[in-house]
C-alpha cells in the first residue's frame, strides 16, 4: 500500500515538468504605423512549469530596421 502511494506521489510530481510550445504572431511595423511584414513562429519551452513557461514565452517588442527604416517588431506570443 505504501508503495502505491510513492508511485502515485512522484507521477503527480513529475507531471509538474514539461515541455510547452510558444506561438507567437509577429507584426513589423514602421513608425508611421504601416504593417510591412507578418509571420508566425513557434518555439519550445522545454521542462518547465506551466507559470514558468507563460513567464518565457510574453509580448515584447523590439527595434529594428526595415529596408533601411527604422521599424518596431512586435510578437504577440501565448502558450498552446
């Protein structure tokens, strides 16, 4: 009887821990608000907790250039 009880203990455990996938839409857009490329891409959180994962995979945005513009490339990213 013990036994079972461990068993279950370190599945419900180990259960915490996994691998989580991150989709993110990717808008680029320049200053002036013109969206000039759109893409999706999908990333792996690996053995990880569920918070942890959601913490990794956020909106952010960062600059860039864009055919010698200066341009904001923003990911709209959730766990799946």
């Amino acid at each position: 009887m013990l036994s079972v009880i461990a068993i279950c203990l370190l599945l419900s455990f180990a259960s915490c821990r996994k691998d989580y996938t991150c989709k993110c839409h990717v808008v680029t857009t320049t200053h002036d608000g013109y969206i000039v490329l759109e893409s999706n891409t999908v990333n792996q959180v690996r053995t990880t907790t569920k918070d942890d994962a959601k913490s990794q995979c956020h909106y952010y945005e960062f600059e860039t250039d864009y055919l010698q513009q200066k341009a904001v490339e923003h990911h709209y990213c959730e766990i799946d």
